[in-house]
C-alpha cells in the first residue's frame, strides 16, 4: 500500500508540474536565479521557504531570504556566491529523484562547483530517507508548499539548472534527467565558462 500511495502522490505531483503553463523551461539564461532560502531535508527546521526579496515581504518572508542563513538551512544565494552552482528542482517520488544519483556520482570530480536540490512538496522523513539512501553529500531542501514550481518555472520534472558564481544562470535548464554523460558535459562548460568570466576558486 505504502508504493502504491507514493506512486500516486508522483502522479498527482507530475501532473500539476505538467499542467502549468505552456513554454516554461526553467530561468533563462542571463537572467539573475531568484534568492530562496529552505529548510534542509536532514535537520529539524520546519515551515516554508523564503522567497523574499526584501524586508517585510509577508508571505514570502518577513527578511529577504539571501539574509536567512544557518547549520539547517540551505541558501541558495550562500551557494553561487563564491562557486559554480548546479541546482536540481524535483518530486521525491517515482524516478524524478535518480538525477541525484547522478550528481552524486559527479560531484567528486567537480569539487569547485556546488550541487544542491530541493524537493518540491516533499515530506522531510521521506526526503531525509533518499538522502540517507544515495549517500547525497551535498545539501537538499524542502519546499512543503510548492512555491518554487512558479518562481523557477518548472513545468518537469527534474529541472537541473546551471548558474554563474554570482548567481546569474549560464545555460538553459535540462528539464529532464540526461545521459550521466551529458550531465557531466554541462557541469564542465558551466565550470568552464565561469573561468572564462573571471571566476577563480577561492583558496
């Protein structure tokens, strides 16, 4: 019963990503990625994610999220201020969560670009047992209420998106999980294409 409810959440949750508005393919590229900050799927935080710009921004957060730090928090604004980012947006169920793996798999090769991802809807117990069960040692978030589906333009599921040291996106986001090949490819021209820019890793 436990596999049948998960398959159907992945269902309903695809479903509503699928059912947003047509031509929605991530942030596009040069523009500035939008600043959230989300409780970490591992720690014991609880509530939704900071989306705010500025201060007293109701719902979106009384403090503007790049502000919003700490141990249980994943930022992303802390993530692409010093390194290369690649993000993932995804639904923790069905086989929306394998692109982790993946980037799991990449990562060591990778160590001047952060990785990180957000589960959108995601339950924290569920979200910290894939964590716990790909060994993932980059940060992944919780966005409980889905408000990064608009905010990032998501309309599949995953959306792995590339950014600039500095928060600006490189290239057009992958809306679905590629070849571990292609994916290695775009994490080297983003790394690549930061260098080009001026960026050099700090010591």
């Amino acid at each position: 019963m436990g596999a049948l409810a998960a398959l159907a959440l992945a269902g309903i949750l695809i479903g509503s990503l699928l059912r947003s508005p047509q031509g929605l393919a991530g942030i596009p590229p040069g523009s500035q990625i939008p600043p959230f900050a989300a409780p970490l799927a591992t720690g014991t935080l609880a509530g939704d994610v900071n989306v705010a710009t500025r201060p007293h921004e109701g719902q979106a957060g009384n403090r503007p999220a790049c502000a919003v730090r700490g141990t249980q928090i994943l930022n992303v604004c802390q993530l692409y201020e010093r390194s290369p980012l690649v993000l993932a947006l995804f639904v923790d169920a069905g086989s929306c969560p394998d692109v982790l793996r993946d980037m799991q798999a990449l990562a060591p090769a990778f160590p001047r670009v952060r990785f990180a991802a957000v589960a959108i809807k995601g339950g924290s117990a569920g979200v910290r047992g894939l964590v716990a069960a790909e060994g993932l040692s980059f940060p992944v978030g919780i966005d409980r209420d889905g408000i990064l589906v608009g905010l990032y333009r998501l309309s599949t599921c995953p959306q792995v998106s590339f950014v600039y040291p500095g928060g600006t996106v490189q290239s057009a986001a992958l809306l679905s999980r590629p070849p571990i090949s292609m994916l290695r490819a775009r994490v080297a021209a983003l790394l690549a294409a930061s260098r080009g820019r001026g960026w050099r890793p700090s010591a």
